[in-house]
C-alpha cells in the first residue's frame, strides 16, 4: 500500500448535503421547540392565535426531526 492509497483512505469525502440536513434539522426543531415551549418559557407571541403557533411548532419540529434522521441516513451511507 502506497502512502497516497493509505491518504486517501483517511481523508474521506464530506457529504455536505448531509450535514447542511442536519444543520437545518437542529435549527428547525430548536425554533419548532421553543414555539412549543413559548407558554412555558415565558415569550409572549400576540399576533397569531396561541393555537397557530402551537400547531406550527409542532410542524416545524417534526419536519426538524426528518431532516435529522435524513442527513444521517444520508451521512452513513456514503461512508
């Protein structure tokens, strides 16, 4: 084995559309989290109906949670 097979071997590529799901996955759950938790945590939203804004943080905490599971799906089988 050739010093260059054995770097090459080492340094794999970065799948970066795995990480930019994961990224925005942590992003979009934390936001969907806190629109959950707004009562709890004392942020007052006025403008839409409380019930608007539960029913988007769950959304947007579910879609957070798919792009999670689908950026490491994504980052384990390239690897």
């Amino acid at each position: 084995m050739s010093v260059q097979e054995d770097f090459r071997k080492k340094n794999k590529q970065v799948n970066i559309k795995a990480l930019f799901d994961i990224l925005m996955g942590i992003i979009y759950a934390g936001v969907g989290g806190i629109l959950l938790a707004s009562d709890l945590i004392g942020l007052d939203i006025t403008f839409p109906p409380p019930e608007a804004v539960k029913i988007f943080g769950a959304a947007a905490f579910i879609y957070g949670c798919f792009r999670i599971f689908r950026g490491i799906k994504t980052y384990n089988i390239v690897q």
